[in-house]
C-alpha cells in the first residue's frame, strides 16, 4: 500500500502543473517528438526537458531516442493508477451520501 501511495503521489504531483497536463493531453493523441512538442509553449526547450523529466520519472510518458530524435509516448497503464484511486473515492463519497441520505429520509425508529 505505501509502494501504491508513493506512485500516486508522484503522478498527482507531476499531473498538477498545466505545462504537464497540456503534454499528456497532447500526447493522447500519439506519440510526438520532443521538438514538436516544446514548439507549443513559450519556454526554452532545457525548461521544457525539466518537464519531459517529471513526467517520465513518475511514469506517465516513456521517451524513445532514435538518432537525434526523442519521441515521447504516452503511458496509458500509469494513468490507470490515477482512474483506479478516482473510482474508489466515487465509492467511498457514494456510500457516504447513501448513508446520509438514508438517515435524512428514513423515519426515527423510537418516535413519540
């Protein structure tokens, strides 16, 4: 469990910078060099690496070298972990508004 929480939180925090969430909505769509993907943000592309970095440190992307040439891919099994720990807080929020709900509608017991 604290392996899975330490992913996580990796992931979380790699995923709470807009830089970083643009490049992984970008990349959803295939696979893209880093240079086509730098072009689109008003940075160097040395502060752009700091955030290929991240991202693939924490697993969310994979990077590829081929001649002079990094591709970037999207790893979809990292973002898994993200949906996994979403639905379970879905769950966990579901049954507490089931329970309030049923305590709010249901007539005491021990009524005069």
């Amino acid at each position: 469990m604290a392996q899975y929480s330490a992913q996580l939180d990796g992931v979380l925090v790699a995923l709470a910078d807009p830089t970083r969430r643009a490049v992984i909505r970008r990349l959803g769509h295939g696979p893209l060099s880093v240079g086509d993907l730098a072009s689109e943000f008003p940075m160097t592309l040395p502060s752009f690496m700091k955030h290929v970095r991240t991202l693939e440190s924490n697993g969310l992307i994979r990077t590829v070298k081929t001649g002079r040439v990094r591709t970037c891919v999207l790893s979809h099994e990292r973002l898994a972990l993200v949906d996994d720990w979403l639905a379970e807080q879905r769950r966990i929020w579901a049954e507490r508004t089931d329970r309030l709900e049923e305590f709010v509608t249901k007539p005491e017991e021990n009524s005069p």
